[in-house]
C-alpha cells in the first residue's frame, strides 16, 4: 500500500528544491538534474502546480518556476489532495460497486479513525518543515 504515489513526492521533491531560494526562479531541467527526477515528470507537476496557484512562472532565458506561496503555507495534505485526491485507506467497494454494507461495517469505522489520523498529520507538515529536516541532517 501506498499513501504517496509518484507524482506526489516527485511535487514534494520539486517544491522542496523550489524552496531553497522562493524568490529566485530555477529551470525544471535544474530540478529534473539535482533531485533525480525523470524532466517530463517535473514539467508535467509544474503545469500543474502552476494551474492550482502553488507555483508561478516565467518564460525566457531568466525564467523557470518558482513558489508563489510560502514554503511555511504550502502543506502536504494540499499537495497529497491536489495529485491524488482524498485520503482514502479503503474505498469500500465490492465488485466495483460501493459498499452496501459501510453504514454498519466495524473495520470501515476504524478505518475512518485511521483515515483521520493520517490528515491530520499531513496537515501539520509543510514544506518548510521539510527543509528544515533536511538542513538538520
């Protein structure tokens, strides 16, 4: 099982490089070469952190990407919620079809509980947390 698929740590991963320097743009080629990211995926998560507002950018030979929020705004749920949509331990389905049975299903009452704790921790994470993770280590 997977909480983070792909596309979500190579955003996180590109938001975190993105942070070094917020007000300074960077190429999605740099980002592609420092965190080892394939350089379609960068451009296609950039597109799209660009459409939700996270990120900006500017074309020319000074252009790139840069972050249009702050690292210390930019929290891991919005990003999870934006590649993957809701967090979801179990989507409850039976033969592809929902559940008849989650109303009074035990283990889907727990897994709500779960599913809970998971946002709120996600919450609490934001990219700045993450770099100063890794300015710690």
């Amino acid at each position: 099982m997977n909480i983070i698929n792909k596309n979500t740590d190579y955003a996180i991963r590109s938001l975190i490089e993105m942070s070094k320097a917020p007000s300074s743009f960077i190429s999605s080629r740099k980002i592609s070469e420092i965190q080892g990211i394939p350089l379609q995926f960068v451009r296609n998560i950039l597109q799209v952190l660009v459409k939700e507002g996270i990120v900006e950018s500017k074309e020319g030979a000074t252009g790139g990407v840069r972050l249009s929020k702050s690292p210390e705004e930019i929290k891991l749920i919005d990003i999870l919620k934006i590649f993957q949509g809701d967090i979801k331990v179990s989507e409850c389905m039976f033969r592809k079809k929902i559940c008849t049975r989650q109303s009074i299903c035990e283990l889907r009452k727990r897994l709500v509980v779960i599913e809970e704790k998971l946002i709120n921790e996600f919450e609490g994470i934001t990219i700045k947390n993450l770099v100063n993770d890794i300015e710690e280590n």
